[in-house]
C-alpha cells in the first residue's frame, strides 16, 4: 500500500554508522525478528502477530516501522551493503520488487510457496505477482480488492442502492449532485491514479495490461478515451476538491463525499473512528464503464513480507514466511485489521468485504494488478504527477499523457 512513510527514531544513524562495513556479518541464531516495514501505522498489528508467533513458533517479531516511502526504500537498499539487516521486510511487487531480485537480493521462498500451496494456505492465483524467472520471492504480507466505500446513511437517506451498472452509479452521482452532496472523493497526490486504473479497467482491460509493459503508448486513442471519461465525470461535478486534505476516512464519515475508492484495508480506518460496517458504512464491487465486457474488472493489490538472501538467521527467517502463511497465523492478522486474507481458509468479520473476497477467488472477477505495482517505478513516478496536475485542471489531459508517454518511451526503450 501507498503511504507516506516517516523513519523510526534512532534508524537513520544506525544506517549511517554501518555504512562503512565492508565484512560479512557472522551468522547468528535467533529467538526474535525485526520487521522493518514500510506500515508505520500498523506497528500494533505487527507487536500482536509478533507475541502470537512466540506462542506459535517460539519466535518472536519487533516491528520497525516507517510512514516516509524514500526513506524506507533507501534503507532497505542501504542494507544490501551494510551490516544493518533486517531479519524481514515489506516491499512492493511488480517492478520494485524485480528490481531487488535481479540483484540477488532477495531469499527464494518457491518451497515455501509450494508447500503453502499444497496445503491450502495460498491460492496458485496469487503467485503470479510473487513468481520472477520462474521462482517465487517473499510471501503475501496481505492482500486488498479495490472497490467502493460509501456512507450507507446517505445512501439510505436518499433511497439508495449500491449501483450494479455504470449508468446506475452515474444516476447515484446525480441524485447526491442535485442534494448538494459531492458524489466522490479524489486526490491531486499520492491516491492520484486510482480514477485512472479504474476507468481503464471498466473500459479496456487489455489495453491497461499492454500499457503496463510497454506494448500500448499513453497517446493511443484508448488512453485518450479514459482521461476524456475522467474529465467529463470532474466536469459534471461529481467530486470533491482534489486538494482537500481531509483524511478520506473523514471525508466518508462526515459526508463531505457519499463514495470513496479504496483497497479493503481502508475498512480499517473505518472501524478506528466508530463506524460500524454494514449500519454505517458499506462496500460495493465498481461496475465496468464498458456493459459488454465478459467480466467486471476488479482492482487487486498484495504487498510482500521478504527475507533478504543473506539474512542474519535465514532458516528463522524463512520459517517466520512459512508460519506467517497459516490460518493460525492468518486468523489474527486478518481479523485484527478488519481485511481479508491472502488464506484461503480465513473469512474476514467485515460481510461486504467478506464477500467480495471470497467473489474474487472465485473467478467472477476479472483482477486486474493495482496500477501502482503494475506500472514500472521511472514511468509510476511522472504518471503520479501527470495526474495530479489532470485533477486539478482537467484540460491538460493531452499534455499530461504526452509527457507520461515521453518517460515510458525513455524507459522502455532499455527494458523491453
């Protein structure tokens, strides 16, 4: 998940004094892991499955935790050659995680993937995201389906129902228009791509798979058709202000917005300020813009939980994978955050949620990978702030995709 990430205390100057360690740290066996993570906000999360793994295990986890993406990356990438290594750690699929890999970086967990497989504990749907030249790296740290939150009081307030077709969310937009109510929530930084991977998805799911690895151009007509649809709903005024700083979470409970795209793990933030799922909030599958597709396309994302090849203790570390795949394990972390679960066998409490996740191992979905994993990080970074600058003034939207396109065709030009 995206967040903006802010380093632990303490952290940076233990990076700066191991920078000149040139040896090979001795190997050590342990009886506790740290878990540097890019999650600050979940350091609670992470103390409670640490304490269970003791019980479970007899090792225990202490969670470092970071809110300040470039800070977090730079330590971790520091860790390659310093002496300050985490015994695990988050990351990024997609091109990030490629990245870390082709440096033999990164421990193979293929057997653990196997045997979870086997077991029951992983979906053979999920490895894709995980598998590079042929074997599997880290396990799911967890996993979100994308869709709609929406305040079920206005909803109800105005005779509502969650929209099963794209014309009936257009109609639901204009029903809160006409109350005064701004249909949508969006942002001009860090969410700002969401509108596009989802308009994308419900139009040409194909053509959002040929982007994502250079074979389609920013400037092609489909893409322009996506940023046109985007304007034209900012234009009928569906959404809040992009520049609104207001956590999104308080946006939907104040009802400055009646609908906000999120991943499942945003019922979290939810449940944190009293709204009770089902009375209070709700969660519904986004329906294609495009009725003739076979399949509605649903918004996908798994973070990894890594060890690094040369990890302090790499059979305790490769152990703490296995463990963290199990319903035991599984149970807690799931329930403890109110989200799903990359297990199989877990059901999360939230019964909208619940059901989306079981939907979409089921194959009634299309998944299409989260644009922020799918998209490689140079092209990701001048995508982030072409959109942001589209929100905020919708008419550019043939300069923005003309200056994506300039750092894809730089990029692609070498990865291909």
């Amino acid at each position: 998940m995206i967040r903006s990430r802010v380093v632990t205390l303490g952290v940076a100057a233990m990076v700066l004094a191991a920078c000149g360690g040139n040896g090979a740290a001795a190997p050590q066996k342990k009886t506790e892991l740290t878990l540097y993570n890019d999650k600050g906000a979940w350091s609670k999360y992470f103390e409670d499955m640490g304490a269970l793994s003791k019980q479970q295990i007899a090792l225990g986890m202490k969670p470092t935790g970071y809110t300040d993406s470039a800070q977090y990356q730079a330590f971790i990438k520091a860790s390659f050659r310093t002496n300050v290594k985490p015994d695990l750690f988050t990351w990024q699929t997609g091109g990030m995680l490629a990245e870390i890999v082709k440096q033999k970086q990164v421990a193979d967990t293929t057997a653990v993937w196997q045997e979870a497989i086997k077991a029951g504990d992983l979906s053979p749907d999920l490895a894709p995201y995980y598998t590079i030249g042929g074997k599997q790296y880290c396990v799911p740290l967890n996993v979100a389906y994308w869709g709609m939150f929406y305040n079920k009081k206005l909803f109800d307030e105005n005779g509502l129902k969650p929209p099963t077709t794209w014309d009936e969310l257009i109609t639901v937009a204009e029903t809160f228009k006409k109350k005064g109510v701004k249909a949508f929530y969006h942002t001009s930084v860090l969410f700002s791509f969401v509108w596009f991977e989802q308009l994308m998805a419900g139009m040409d799911p194909d053509l959002y798979d040929r982007l994502s690895t250079g074979k389609a151009k920013y400037t092609d007509p489909g893409v322009v058709a996506v940023m046109e649809k985007w304007k034209q709903l900012i234009d009928a005024g569906y959404f809040i202000n992009p520049g609104d700083k207001t956590d999104p979470a308080d946006v939907l409970k104040n009802g400055k917005a009646a609908m906000v795209s999120f991943g499942t793990f945003f019922s979290t933030s939810m449940t944190q300020r009293e709204m009770k799922p089902g009375a209070d909030y709700g969660f519904f599958v986004i329906p294609n813009v495009d009725a003739s597709l076979p399949k509605t396309s649903m918004i996908f994302e798994s973070g990894p939980l890594c060890s690094l090849a040369k990890a302090p203790d790499p059979e305790a570390s490769m152990k703490y994978l296995k463990w963290w795949t199990t319903a035991g394990a599984q149970e807690k972390w799931a329930t403890s955050r109110g989200d799903v679960s990359a297990n199989p066998k877990v059901t999360a409490g939230d019964t909208d949620v619940a059901t989306i996740a079981k939907d979409a191992g089921s194959g009634k979905y299309r998944l299409v990978n989260r644009y922020f994993e799918a998209t490689p990080p140079p092209i990701l970074t001048a995508a982030l702030d072409g959109f942001g600058k589209f929100v905020t003034e919708p008419g550019t939207y043939k300069e923005v995709l003309e200056t994506i396109q300039k750092a894809a065709d730089e990029y692609w030009a070498t990865h291909q």
